[in-house]
C-alpha cells in the first residue's frame, strides 16, 4: 500500500513538470493584429462629438482638452495616483487575518518518553490528537513600526497625487500652445489654398509659353532664360509654400483627436480681429505669479516632500518593531479540554547595530535637506529667467507681427494695382505673378508671425500658472467647454487674467498685513517707549523716568476695562516695572540670503536684526539691503524683492510673538 502511494506521488509530480516544459509562447497572427486595430480605432474616434459647421479656436482648444490622447493619458495617470493614494490610507489599519485549514495523518501521533538518566525503558506509547483536525482562527494584529512607516507611504502618496495634477497642467498649457499654432497654420493655409493652386498653374502657363517662345527663337536666348529662371524660382517658392501649409490640417487633427482623412474647415477670422494682447502688469507682479503658481516649482515642492518623508521613514525604520495580535481560536481536537480560547502575544524586535546606523542617518537626512533646499533655489532662479525671457519674447514677437503685417498691406496693394493693368505681355504676366506670389508669401509670414504672438501669450501664462479654464469649471460637452475657453481666451488677449490673479495675489498680502497691525503697532510703540526711556534718563535722571514713562505704556492699539483696571493697579503698585520690561527687550533676528549683486553669486547666509533692516538702491526686482547681524557689524547686500517680503513677514511674526 505504502509503494503503491509513492509512485503515485511520482507519477503526479512527473506530469506537473512535463507540463511547465511544454508552455511556449505564440507569436501575433494577422487577425489578432486586425481585431486589435479595429477595437483602437473605435476607441480613438468612436465616442468622439462630431465636427458641425466651422471650428472656431476655442472649439479646438476644447476638443483638444476633451478627447486629446496625450491628456488623456495624463489625467489617468492622475487618477491612478489618488487612487493609490487612496488605496495607501488602508495600509494604516490592523490587519485582520481569518485562517481555517484541515489535517489528516495515515497514522496516530503516538509517543513516549523517558527520564533524563534514568535506565528504565520507555512506557507505552500514547497519542494526544485525533488523526484528522479541523482548526480555525480569526486573528487581528497591528506592528506599530509598520503603522509609521505606512503614514509616512500615505503622505508621500498624496503629494505623488498632487505632482500628477502639475504634471497635467503642463501638459494643458503646452498642448493649448500647439493647437494654436497649428490653428493659424490651417487658417493660413484654408485662405492661401485657392490663390497658391490658381498661380502655380499660371505660372506653370508661363513657363510652357517661355519655353516655346524659346524654341521657335521670337525672342533673344538670354532674355527668354532669365525669364524662364524668375518664373522657375516663383514655382519653387509657391511648392515650399504649398508643402508647409499642406501639413497644417493633419497636425490640427492629430491634436484635437480627429482622424486624418476627416474633412473639416475652421473659422476664417476677420483681418482686424487680429489684435495684439496687452496688459498692464510688471514683471515684479509676473515673478511673484510664478514663485506661487509655477507647475515646475510646485512639482519641486512636492518632490521636496517626498524626500523628506523618505528621510523620516529611514529614520524610524531604526526603531524597534513592535507586534500586537489578538484573535480567537478553534481546533475540533477531541482531546482538547475547550475546543475555543482566545489568545493574546505581543513581541518586540529590534536589531541592535541600528545604533551604529544612526549618525550616518542624520548626515544623510541634513545632507538631503541642503541638496532640496539648493535644488529649489535653483529652479526658482530658473523660473525668473523664464518669466524675462518670455516677456522678451512676447515683444519679439509683436515686433515681428507689426512689421510683417505691414509688408503684407504694401504687397496687398501692390498687388491690386497691377491686376487693375491691362498688360498681357510676357513681363506685364511675369510681374503680375510674382508679385502674387509675394502676397502669398508676405501673408503666410503674416499668421505666422501672430501664431508666434499668441504662442508667446500661452508661453507667459503657462510660466505664470495661469490655466486657459478656471478651476472647478464643470463641462460634458464640447460646446459648454468651448464657451469657458473662449471667455478665458479672451482674458488672455486683454491681459484680464494675469491682471485679475495679480489683485488677488495682492489681497492675499493686504489681509496678512492686516492680520499682523495691531501686534506690529504695539511693537512699534514700545521701541517709541525705549527711545523715550534714554531719553529722558540723559537729561532728568532715572526720578523722572518714572513719571513720563507711564503714558507711552498705556496706549495699546485694543483696551478693555479690565485691561485698563489691571494696568492702574500695576501703576500704583510698581510703575517702573512695565518700562523695564520694554528696555529689556532683545533685538529680533532673521536670516536673509544676500548676493553680491543683482543676481551675482555668491550667497551669504546672514542674521540681520529686524529693527536695523534699510533699503536702499532698486534694480529691477532686487534691492540693496543693510542691516546689522549678531555681532553688531552692519552688512550690505542684494536680495530679491519676494525673499525680502517674506523676511519681513517673518520678522512681524517674531515681534507678536516677542509682543
């Protein structure tokens, strides 16, 4: 029986691996390939709204948004990683474990045992457990190292979350450039289409009468080659001209998700609609819009975070683990005095050369700390470069618009005069078409040059944080979206969004200066009180102090009459007190980093006393700053107009606190 049993085990096991050695992968045939297409294609285009009548630019910007792939791809990506963040919260919670299993032996687990040094032989065998068990459990536990290390997986989740969402941002502001600029490419091309088709085929028509009129020799070799060669070079300039602009309609397509071979025309605009964009925000107002709502530096942020939580996470992984379980028990054993019991254990573990880990730990964690700190510094210097060099390109831009388009009305009526002439020689035919073909060209140069403008315009909104469609904007439909993005296009055009972010940015500031004036103003009257102290402790002595120090004191910016109870009682008991108090108050100080010069390395990290701050020459967004440091040397340096705002912020918060 006992043979017959291993072979049969042997036999199984035999079968089990010929059968893993047999598994062989099998190649794509034509129908898998031509069942996938189709499925994809149906799922790119298939739940798509159709294109009905003209596509205005806020109509591609909103199809782009709603059914481009890209962003698509990205907004999954931000769903995943709240998901996961989600889904990471869980982590914190206990476990709770149920275990149920069945056991059966051939054979009783019989033993026997005997004395430690004793010669007498063993007893009878005896067994303890039937030879088949059913047991149960439900068990709950909770590693309370584990419990930490989950919290800080959950944080840094949520801010992956959050890096995802900038991420998508910059995908928005880009892909919002690219649909504009190849609108205007199709604009350009829908409107030059015809006209480009009709002068080719005129000159072509030239040319084969040049060339017979050289073949029958009316006229003299040279002339009719040069006038072969200006006609030649006309035909090449209208092919490039042609070539580039055939491109422009897959590329709008491409973008805004339509398939290629779909027949669709935009909006032709009127030519005083193209207007230049204005605004009347500084670059100081831009810089701080980009230090605030930049993606690249709020995604730095994040990841700043992130490494942070990292650190933490390496540090408590130092500490010893600790295991909690409770549950209850079940074994069918009939043996078994009470087939139920509930069951507690705790433990702890700890690997002791965690100690020696410790300081390298810590240098790792500061050395992190400096690399976040230099990193972020860094990309803030990046963004103010961003924010001038896309202000100097907006100019650029507008620059190269105006002189284009004024080439284009002097070439525009170039062209109507000499259609209005009645001149059909070779040279009245030669004239008339190349000056057509220099309007094509000119007019080309012409929307281009006002894509470059609005492509600039996207350009400075997407440094600054600005999205073309506010947030929390609700839109099922291609229409309802279109409308919010032509309203925000056209806060684009007048500068209305940058101006409107700027006040509000600028609200923002007036509240929490607000907020600090009544601890700020009784700060400031108590350096009135220490100046008038040494004052009058020069020229009358330390009597009269006494006397004229009691009036300054009892002026606070809010009083009560309980305040006003508790302050005579504390006159009459020991006026001299409150003043000394105000003597003895130590200077506040905050760090400040100062260059040497407007953006001139290097930086020097400096303790100024915030009653000693001065400012003094302006450049641009930086200023000359002095101010006293710990030792009482005065130090002069350059700072940038944000740092230096929110040094002072920081010094009134140390004076309601010292207050």
């Amino acid at each position: 029986m006992q043979i017959h049993k291993t072979k049969l085990l042997a036999t199984a096991s035999m079968v089990a691996f010929l059968s893993a050695c047999s598994l062989t992968s099998e190649p794509l045939t034509n129908e898998d390939t031509t069942i996938s297409a189709e499925q994809d294609l149906q799922k790119m285009f298939g739940d798509n709204e159709a294109i009905n009548g003209e596509l205005t630019l806020s109509d591609a910007v909103a199809r782009a948004l709603m059914y481009n792939l890209d962003h698509k791809a990205r907004a999954m990506e931000q769903a995943l990683s709240v998901s996961q963040a989600d889904l990471e919260k869980y982590e914190l919670l206990p476990t709770l474990t149920a275990n149920a299993g069945y056991s059966h032996r051939s054979e009783y687990n019989a033993t026997n045992s005997q004395d430690v040094g004793s010669s007498t032989p063993p007893g009878a065998y005896s067994y303890s457990a039937d030879k088949g068990m059913v047991t149960t459990d439900l068990t709950m536990g909770w590693n309370m190292l584990d419990f930490g290390v989950g919290y800080f997986n959950a944080k840094q989740n949520g801010n992956r979350a959050l890096i995802a969402e900038e991420r998508r941002r910059k995908v928005i502001h880009n892909l919002v450039k690219e649909v504009q600029r190849a609108y205007w490419r199709m604009v350009a091309a829908q409107k030059l289409e015809t006209r480009v088709k009709m002068t080719i085929t005129n000159a072509k028509r030239a040319l084969a009468q040049a060339e017979r009129v050289e073949l029958e020799r009316l006229r003299a070799p040279e002339e009719s080659l040069r006038y072969q060669k200006r006609l030649l070079q006309n035909l090449r300039q209208l092919e490039t001209v042609n070539q580039e602009l055939a491109t422009a309609k897959f590329e709008l397509a491409a973008l805004i998700n339509v398939a290629p071979n779909t027949s669709f025309r935009v909006a032709l605009p009127a030519e005083e609609t193209l207007d230049v964009p204005k605004w009347e925000a500084s670059v100081a107002d831009m810089e701080l819009l980009a230090f605030h709502n930049n993606p690249d530096l709020r995604e730095k942020m994040y990841l700043t975070r992130i490494s942070l939580d990292e650190t933490k996470k390496s540090l408590l992984s130092l500490l010893p683990g600790i295991n909690l379980d409770y549950g209850r028990n079940y074994d069918d054993n009939s043996y078994l005095d009470e087939n139920r019991w509930y069951e507690f254990s705790t433990a702890i573990s700890w690997n002791i050369f965690n100690v020696f880990k410790l300081p390298a730990r810590m240098k790792f964690s500061e050395a992190n700390e400096r690399l976040a700190e230099v990193q972020r510094l860094a990309l803030r210097m990046a963004v103010l470069a961003q924010v001038h060099v896309a202000d100097r390109q907006y100019y650029s831009a507008v620059q190269k618009f105006e002189q284009l388009n004024k080439l284009y009305n002097v070439d525009k009526r170039l062209t109507f005069h000499l259609s209005k002439r009645q001149n059909n020689t070779s040279q009245g035919v030669l004239d008339r078409i190349s000056q057509e073909t220099a309007t094509i060209a000119s007019e080309l140069m012409r929307y281009q040059a006002y894509a470059d403008v609005m492509a600039s315009i996207g350009q400075i909104h997407s440094t600054l944080g600005i999205g073309i469609v506010p947030q929390g904007t609700q839109a099922d439909n291609v229409p309802s979206l279109s409308k919010a993005v032509a309203q925000a296009m056209s806060d684009w055009r007048t500068g209305k969004a940058i101006t409107a972010t700027v006040q509000s940015m600028h609200k923002i500031v007036v509240q929490e200066e607000k907020r600090n004036a009544p601890e700020t103003e009784v700060a400031n009257s108590a350096e009135q009180v220490e100046k008038l102290v040494d004052q009058q402790m020069t020229d009358t002595g330390e009597s009269q102090v006494k006397a004229q120090a009691e009036t300054p004191i009892s002026t606070p910016v809010k009083k009560t009459p309980t305040a006003e109870t508790e302050k005579r009682g504390a006159e009459k008991s020991n006026p001299v007190k409150p003043v000394e108090k105000v003597i003895k108050t130590k200077p506040l100080y905050v760090e400040f980093k100062l260059n040497n010069g407007p953006g001139t390395p290097p930086v020097y990290n400096l303790k100024l006393a915030c009653g000693s701050l001065k400012t003094d020459v302006e450049k641009d967004s930086w200023v000359e700053l002095s101010g006293k440091d710990e030792d009482g040397l005065n130090r002069v340096g350059w700072i940038h107009k944000i740092y230096l705002m929110q040094g002072k912020l920081e010094c009134k918060k140390l004076q309601a606190l010292q207050s």
